[in-house]
C-alpha cells in the first residue's frame, strides 16, 4: 500500500473531530498567532488579520510554481486564503492580503473549503497546499475534518509566514504531513518595520522547533514527490534586511544542518515597498550569492537554490485570473 496521509488515523480514532472542535474554541479570545489579539472571532470581533471565524478562501487550482518535489507532475492543490496576520510591505500578495474589502466577499464555510479539497484531489494533484493558513489555522482544522469524511486522503502542506502559534501547531500534529513554513528575518527591528510582527525571530524559532519535533528533518518520498516532511523557505532581501546569517546558524545549531531549506531569490519591489529606500530595487546576484556562501558555511547542503531571473516570473497575477496566481 501506498503512502497513508497522517491525519487519516486521527479521523478513524475520533481525534481529529475532538481537535477540531478544541480549536474552534480558541477563537473565543484568539490566540492563532503570535499578535494574541484575544478577540471573539467566533461573535464577529476582529483584530489585525481582520478575519472572522470563517474561511477566505481567495483562489484555489492545481499549482505548479512549488518547489519541484511538491508540484510533481500535476501540480501542488494550493488554497489561498485571503488577508494575513503579517502586514508585509513588499508582499507579492498583497491583493489578496492586505485588502479586506475585497476578500470579504470570498468568505466560504468549513463544508465548502473541504469541497475545495475533495475537487482539487479529483484533479490529480499530489498534496493538498494550504497557503496562508495561519489566521484561519482553527476553521482550516474543522475542514479537514469534514474533507476526511467524504474521502480525502492526501498530504496536507502548511505553507505559512513563520508567524504561527506553538499551541495551535500542537493541535495540528498528526495531521499535518509537510510543513513548508517562511523564515522571514533574523532582525525583529526590521520584522516589525517591514511585516508589523513583533518578535518574529523569536516566535518563528518557537514555530520551526515544533514543527521540526513533529516531522525531523528526512523528507519522504513516494515516486518523485515529497509526501512527508518539513522545507524552510527564507526569501532573501535587498542591503541584507533578512539577516540570513542568523537565520541558517539558528536552523543548522538548534535545528539540524540536514534540514531542507529552499532559498528564494524572487524578491521584486511591489506593495509599498517602492516608498523604502533600502527596498525600493530587485535583489542583486552579490546578494544572493552571499546567501548561498553563508548556506555553505553551516553546512546547510540540502534543498534548493532560484536563478535569480524567478522575480521576473514568480509573480502574482490575482487581477488577471484568480484562479492560477502565478506564472511558471
């Protein structure tokens, strides 16, 4: 037999709805995040996301844009939900993030984002993506919960900022099979300037330890696609705001130097980051090549490297056609 989706077990045991449900509650004073807004999502309140306890869920398609061994041959079933618990300045998103006049039209039910599952497994695809989860980390549980039910059976990939609470990816273990979270910075100075996240480096470290407990650091493979692990992401940024030396020393000691990193040289100005002078240009091959030396340096030999021409192509489209955000 195959490989078998984690969560598959949780729902044949029952835990997977009690998780669910445990979830849920969580909303009353919401903690899904690091910014404890402690808002009553569940009665309409909202804090920086500002999201209900509903799902946005602003396009959904076979994506083939992933790193190779998640898009496979018939691409990755990515959802992605609409606004953000981080304020990103330079987010090649920011139509769907950072608009909520817009996404509050998109708002869909638990039933319907597990529909959303169920028809992006009759497509082909090879995993389930979830990108974006993090606010909606509660709804997006109960979903799955009903997507096991009627018969999903794929890997699940939590593709996230990095800014992701330690208790709710608690809740998430054994139903998550590939974690594929962002490493944004290793400054909080310049987190906070440029993504409003209050100590992201510390609350990311939090996040990347628990997920590393949950999954080590080998990936599993079934054919040529990753069906069980965990990749880091870190987006390198222009003049250094990334301060990736200490993101790859914190992965490489207090992790391990086998983890799997995709470094991602996509970086472009767009949003607001055109008005930051230290932002406002395209990423430069001395600074990418820096990041490749200092992955060299911790012994970080495992995962992906991007030409760095993929600004020119790794780009959004959401005005055009929301059903397929980016380009190949």
């Amino acid at each position: 037999m195959g490989f078998i989706a984690s969560y598959i077990d949780l729902y044949r045991s029952g835990e997977l709805e009690k998780r669910a449900e445990l979830a849920l509650t969580a909303l009353d004073a919401c903690n899904s995040c690091p910014h404890n807004c402690n808002v009553n999502r569940n009665k309409g309140e909202y804090g920086i996301c500002a999201s209900g306890s509903l799902p946005i869920v602003s396009s959904y398609a076979p994506h083939h844009g992933e790193e190779p061994p998640l898009s496979g041959c018939y691409g990755a079933g990515n959802i992605f939900f609409g606004n953000c618990n981080l304020k990103c300045i330079y987010c090649q998103n920011y139509e769907i993030s950072q608009n909520w006049n817009v996404e509050r039209h998109h708002i869909v039910s638990h039933q319907r984002l597990a529909d959303i599952m169920i028809e992006l497994q009759s497509k082909m695809c090879h995993n389930i993506g979830l990108v974006s989860p993090t606010h909606f980390s509660a709804a997006i549980l109960k979903s799955i919960y009903l997507a096991a039910r009627n018969g999903l059976y794929l890997p699940i990939i939590y593709n996230s900022n990095g800014y992701d609470s330690v208790e709710m990816l608690k809740l998430y273990e054994g139903v998550i099979d590939i974690y594929l979270p962002d490493f944004k910075y290793g400054n909080e100075e310049y987190a906070k300037k440029y993504s409003n996240a209050e100590n992201y480096f510390e609350h990311a470290k939090a996040a990347l330890k628990e997920m590393y407990r949950q999954l080590g650091d080998q990936l599993i493979y079934e054919g040529n696609v990753v069906v069980r692990g965990l990749i880091i992401r870190h987006l390198v940024l222009p003049n250094g705001l990334a301060e990736s030396e200490k993101v790859f020393r914190f992965i490489a000691e207090e992790l391990s130097p086998n983890v799997y990193i995709s470094l991602m040289s996509q970086y472009f100005p767009t949003n607001k980051a055109n008005k930051e002078i230290l932002l406002n240009r395209k990423l430069r091959s001395s600074e990418y090549e820096i990041a490749v030396k200092l992955l060299n340096k911790y012994g970080l030999e495992n995962g992906w490297i991007q030409e760095l021409g993929s600004n020119e192509y790794y780009r959004p489209h959401f005005k055009e056609n929301r059903i397929e955000p980016f380009t190949k």
